[in-house]
C-alpha cells in the first residue's frame, strides 16, 4: 500500500498505517493483519448493539456528570449514523480474534471517534477516554451479546414462529373431519385424525415459543457496569442501572442490570440455556419437516398422502420431478443449529477466573442459530405448509386396508384372536373383514357395529 492511501495512527504499542479510506483506527488495523483468519466477520448484529450500547452509555455518562454534553451529542450522532447502516463496511474484524471481544469493541470504539472528528474536527472525542468510558471490552461485549440476543429473539424468532402456529392452527381446522391411519415405528398403528396429527406439530411450535420465552430473563440481565473483573472500577455509580434503562428505552426491548457483575463476565449459562431452547424448536422441526415430506412422498410410490406445492424442478436429469425442498432446507438448518448448540456450550464452559474468553464464538453461533431458525420457518410455512393440503382419497384406502383396524376387536374377542385374524389377512392377503369372517370370530354385523374408525379416533 502506498503511503498516499494511507494514514498513520497510533496506539499504545506505536503507529500503525490504517486505510486512509476507512474510520477505524491502530487496534482494529492489528487486529485485521493479526487474525486474517476464515471468512466469518462479527455479526452485524452485535455492531448493531454496540452501538445501541455505546450510545446508551454516553447518555449514562453525561447524566452522570462524567461526559459533556457536546461530545455526548457527537457520540450519539455516530452511532445513529451506525445503526443506519451508513457505515457497514467499517466493522470487517473476524469471529476469530480474542475471546473477550476486546478488538470488535474498540473496531467500534474507533470509528465513532473518528466519526465525531469528522462531524466536529474541533472537539476530541477519544476512541477509549470517551466512547469507551464507564466501560471494558469484558462487560461492554456480553453486554451486546445479550442485547442482540434478546432482539434477535424477539424481532425475528418469536414473530416468525407464531405466524408458524398460525398457519397450523388453520391446517388443523381445515381438516378436523379427516380421518387416516396411524403410524408408529413406521408401521401401521390405529386411525386418528389428521387434524390431531396437525395438532402434536402445533402444539411443538407453541411449547417451543414458551421455552424462548422462558429463557429470555437471564438475557435482559447486562453486564455492563461490571467492568474489568466485575468490581465495576472506574464506573460511577448509578451507571450500571442508569444504561440498562436508556438500552430499554433505545431498543424498546426489557433490560436490567445484572445482579451479579462475577457471574455477567465470567459465566455464559443464560446464553446456553437461551440456546437449547432455539435447540428445542430445531429438533421439533426437524421432525415436523420430515413427517411432511415423508407424507408427501411419491407421487405414485410413496405414502401419497399429502401434496405440498411444487415450488421448482427436482432433478436436473429425471423430467417431472419435483422434489420436498422446503423440508429439506428446514432439516439442513436444523442440524447446523443443532452443532451451533454444541460449540456454544462447549465455549461457556472454557472461561476462567473472571472472564469468559470464548464469547465471539457464541454470540456467532447463537445468532446464526438465531437467524436461520427465523428465515427458515417463514420460507418453510410461506413455501410449503400454507400450500399444503390431504388427500382424502389416498388417506381413506390406506385407512381400508390397515389391518391394526382389529385393535378395536381386542375387547370383544381377546388380543390373541384379534392377532390371529390380522396375521390370517396379512399373510392371505386379505381384508382384515374377511380374515375375522372366515375365522368364524365375527358375524358380518357384529365387524360392522366395531370396527368404526369414527368410533377410534
């Protein structure tokens, strides 16, 4: 790089060249030549509540009577410009770099110094003496750790998984007079109806949106104020609960202060338990994407009994085929949140002493785990389960030609004649009405007046 589209800037090991074309400053630009590690770049999500967080502390601070009002206001005024995105490509450290966060937080800390120089070239506004103040990189990253899980949650999963249930509730409704054939260890159980077999998928959604909204209590708690190690050194009082409040007010999301700064710095278990619940809602949707694709299998092969809408063409060389799409990228993602699981909790259990040193990586797993849970089950109820629908035909001669139909025998004429007449129609190739008949078990009246499927479900 020549010295022309450069500009020297300093920290406290020296001078450093920094792109002349870009705001950030010595420590973001080692931290660039330092970790040239993957592609994975910190999630626009915790730039996004750094900067809801740098500004609700410069607030705190000028209440406080620690920070004027003037570098205050320019403090506020780039991190605005920040959460407009006008400066998105100024935030390009990797997910790979100290586990306290230490160089994204000061990445964010420079460029709103400069920011502030650029609006007002006549007022200093130091990177650590003011956009840092009150603060360290280990209470101000779990801080945002927590603030973009909460949003994350709340914005994106808890919306999109409610308007899943919708879309269930509809489909159950829609089919409360259908009656089909059970199916346990893929094999034929006892009829129920599909609306009830609708009804255990809606009812996952719903126990899953109580499990994310169970676990987002520990997340409101911020560890800002706690500092270095937790004593809150250097941190007036009143801070601590005074930027909780304002992250509130900015946000429009419920925070407060944690209680225990020891436990906000050095301990992760609110993030884990978040997690297994988005873990939760993966292993549910995973389920309910493979009971609608196994459902919809065929055409003319499988079991046929749904149709879901053929979105694209299934195979560059078989002409015609169409292939379950949606379900396959819903069972994808929830694998990958299900390894996102393990790696989270792997990294909360590696801190040590007063800090938890694998913090990046959570918060990059959880908010992956996060937005692909979201993304996929709109594209999944929008692509496919909106379109879904039975086939009445298909589920009645299935329904037919079940022999588990003599569980409802089983009172009249004992579990094992009820055995003998479904092995005398299997192996005979029956109906199970003419292996209970040519046993002598029955009278055609008496099979008639028990074996309902209306009665079974």
């Amino acid at each position: 790089m020549s010295e022309g589209n450069v500009r020297m800037e300093r920290d406290t090991l020296g001078p450093v060249a920094v792109p002349a074309d870009h705001w950030w400053g010595a420590q973001t630009q080692r931290s660039l030549e330092n970790f040239a590690i993957g592609t994975e770049r910190m999630p626009e999500e915790i730039i996004r509540s750094f900067a809801l967080l740098k500004k609700a502390a410069a607030l705190a601070n000028r209440d406080l009577g620690k920070l004027d009002g003037r570098r205050c206001a320019l403090i506020a005024a780039a991190c605005d410009e920040i959460l407009e995105h006008q400066w998105d490509g100024e935030f390009p450290l990797k997910v790979w770099q100290t586990g306290s966060g230490t160089q994204s937080n000061m990445n964010v800390n420079e460029v709103i110094s400069h920011l502030c120089a650029r609006m007002d070239p006549e007022t200093a506004v130091h990177p650590n003496d003011h956009v840092n103040m009150s603060q360290s990189s280990n209470d101000t990253f779990p801080t945002a750790m927590h603030v973009a899980a909460v949003c994350a949650l709340e914005e994106r999963v808890l919306p999109a998984l409610a308007r899943l249930t919708g879309t269930l509730r509809r489909l159950e409704g829609e089919n409360g007079d259908v009656i089909k054939i059970g199916r346990t260890h893929l094999q034929d159980a006892v009829p129920l109806r599909f609306s009830q077999e609708i009804s255990g998928w809606r009812a996952m959604a719903e126990a899953a949106e109580a499990y994310i909204a169970a676990s987002l209590p520990p997340l409101r708690q911020l560890a800002l104020g706690g500092t270095a190690v937790g004593t809150g050194l250097n941190c007036p009082a009143g801070f601590a609960e005074r930027s909780a409040a304002l992250l509130t007010e900015l946000t429009g999301h419920e925070f407060i202060t944690a209680p225990n700064k020891f436990h906000a710095l050095t301990s992760k278990d609110g993030v884990v338990f978040s997690h297994g619940a988005l873990k939760a809602l993966a292993a549910d949707l995973m389920k309910m994407a493979n009971d609608v694709r196994w459902l919809a299998s065929g055409p003319r092969c499988g079991l046929g009994e749904i149709t879901i809408p053929e979105n694209e063409p299934g195979s560059s060389i078989m002409p015609g085929k169409v292939n379950p799409t949606q379900c396959e990228a819903v069972t994808m993602i929830a694998v990958q949140v299900m390894g996102n699981d393990a790696a989270v909790g792997v990294a909360a259990s590696q801190g040590n002493f007063e800090l938890n040193v694998f913090m990046p990586v959570i918060a990059y797993n959880f908010l992956q785990s996060a937005r692909l849970l979201a993304d996929g089950m709109e594209s999944f109820r929008r692509n496919c389960l909106e379109g879904l629908r039975a086939d009445r035909e298909k589920m009645a001669e299935y329904l037919q030609r079940s022999l588990m139909l003599v569980t409802c025998l089983t009172p009249r004429i004992g579990y094992e004649k009820a055995g003998q007449a479904a092995r005398t129609a299997h192996l005979r190739g029956i109906t199970l009405r003419e292996a209970v008949l040519q046993e002598g078990f029955l009278t055609a009246e008496e099979y008639e007046q028990i074996v309902d499927p209306e009665k079974m479900v």
